[in-house]
C-alpha cells in the first residue's frame, strides 16, 4: 500500500496515525517465493520532529514456507515491529544510506516495503515442520515422517569408495 506522505514531510513537527495494510500476496526473494496466508492491518504511526521521522507499528504475517528436510507446507508466523528513523537533513544533501530509504519515495511511504524489509531480516535460518522431522529419503524420495522404507540405508558416497576398500581390508 502507497502512502502519501506529502503532508507531514511539509510541517516541522506533526504525528499522525494511520491504519493501513500491505498489498503483497507473496513474499518475493531472489530465489524462493513465500505465499501469505495471513495479514492483518496494523496502526501505523508517523512522527516528524523537525529533520527526523520515525516510522513505528506492529502486525503479523504468516506466510506459508516448506520444511527444510521434508518439504511440507508450514505456515510460520512473523510478528512485525517496525521502528525506523530517518534523518531528512541526510537525505537532501545525499548523505544517506540506501536501505535507511528503501521505503520511501519522495513523499510516498510504501508499507508494503516497510513490512517485507522486516521480515526478510527476521527469516529463520532452517525452517522445520517439527524438531525431530525425519526428512526424504536419499534414495526413493519418501517423506520418512510418514514411514519407513525398504531403500538401502548403508548408500555411500562414490567418493569415498578408496577410504571404505582400505578400512574393509583392515577388519
């Protein structure tokens, strides 16, 4: 959602609230693309102290992410705390750091960046349906939650056949 803020970058001190929501039904990274399944709007609050703006609010998202060992769906729930200030004075003079703006574009906030910015920073490293997922099998592909199965679990990697040969002449 774009937000004009035109009107509180005109003012030296002002704050005001806004309800808004995001527009984005997927979260769209280099290589993976994440579905919402949940969003709610969230009270977005937008203070301007002479040079400085600060941007702050809270929602949640849930996106839908598969399972690092045995690609199922889970449904993994952020919860967004969005506290960002800006320096104004840096900006006109070109003085900035890109990502302090990437959400803003001249008097237009877009919410929607806000929000995919804090998630991205908040993604776990691994991402697992339970604690003790069994994953796929190597061999066959079967999603070892659901059952065993009846694949060779000795397979070794052809690599390594030299160093097994020497330690199988030593047994």
């Amino acid at each position: 959602m774009l937000l004009n803020i035109s009107e509180i970058l005109t003012v030296p001190f002002i704050t005001k609230d806004y309800q808004v929501g995001t527009d984005f039904e997927k979260l769209l990274l280099r290589r993976a693309s994440y579905p919402v399944s949940e969003k709610s709007p969230f009270q977005l609050t937008i203070h301007k102290d002479g040079d400085h703006l600060k941007v702050s609010g809270e929602t949640e998202i849930k996106l839908i992410m598969p399972c690092d060992r045995c690609l199922e769906d889970v449904e993994m729930t952020f919860p967004v705390r969005i506290r960002r200030e800006v320096n104004l004075s840096k900006e006109r003079d070109g003085d900035y750091d890109a990502d302090e703006l990437s959400f803003i574009d001249g008097c237009i906030l877009d919410t929607d960046k806000l929000v995919m910015d804090e998630i991205v920073v908040a993604l776990p490293t691994k991402i697992l349906c339970k604690e003790d997922c069994a994953g796929l099998c190597p061999v066959c592909g079967r999603n070892l939650n659901e059952g065993s199965c009846d694949c060779d679990s000795e397979s070794r990697d052809p690599r390594m056949a030299a160093i097994a040969d020497i330690f199988r002449n030593f047994s």
